[in-house]
C-alpha cells in the first residue's frame, strides 16, 4: 500500500501532466498523442472515470472530460484541435489496434 506521501507525490505529478497537456502543450493534437504514446488526452479523463468508478462514484464520459479538460470537449475542439491530416489517420490505426486493452 503506498503511503500518504507517495500518493501525494503521484497526485501533484498527476497535476503536471495535465497542466502540461492543458495549458503549455496545447499545440500537441490527442491524434499525435495516440499515435507517439499510445494514449491522449481522452485515456487520461477515461482513466479519471475508471478511478471514480472503481471507488463507487458515478461520473459520464463527459464528465470525466469536462474534469481533465477544464471545458467541454466542444470548447476544446473549437479551440485548439484541428483536422488530423490522411497520414495521421492511418497511423493511428495502426496506434489504435497495438494500444486496444493496454490503457
């Protein structure tokens, strides 16, 4: 079992990330993301949503984005997301069919 402070170091490294992703790399496409790491933006809020809801809280996909997202995914979208490119696209098949049941 991890420790108060291990859990609280986890936590602020958690808060980085997502400052990280949200405010500092906004730039960086989840499709880039997904096809570099095997994971983005919307695994890190799905995640949220596993972690509430393996400790009995019930939370929506939408509200699990609206959490890590700090918007709406609409907001997000219009904000900061563009067009993923053909070759973006293909290569996230193939990202998309290696990191299925990984995350």
């Amino acid at each position: 079992m991890p420790s108060q402070t291990e859990i609280e170091l986890q936590a602020a490294a958690f808060r980085r990330l997502q400052k990280h992703l949200m405010e500092d790399r906004t730039d960086v496409q989840n499709i880039d993301l997904m096809n570099l790491a095997g994971f983005c933006r919307n695994c890190l809020s799905r995640w949220y949503q596993e972690a509430a809801a393996s400790r009995g809280i019930e939370m929506s996909k939408d509200e699990a984005r609206r959490l890590f997202y700090g918007m709406s995914m609409e907001d997000w979208k219009a904000n900061y997301q563009t067009d993923a490119s053909p070759e973006q696209r293909d290569t996230f098949k193939t990202a998309f069919a290696e990191n299925v049941g990984k995350g």
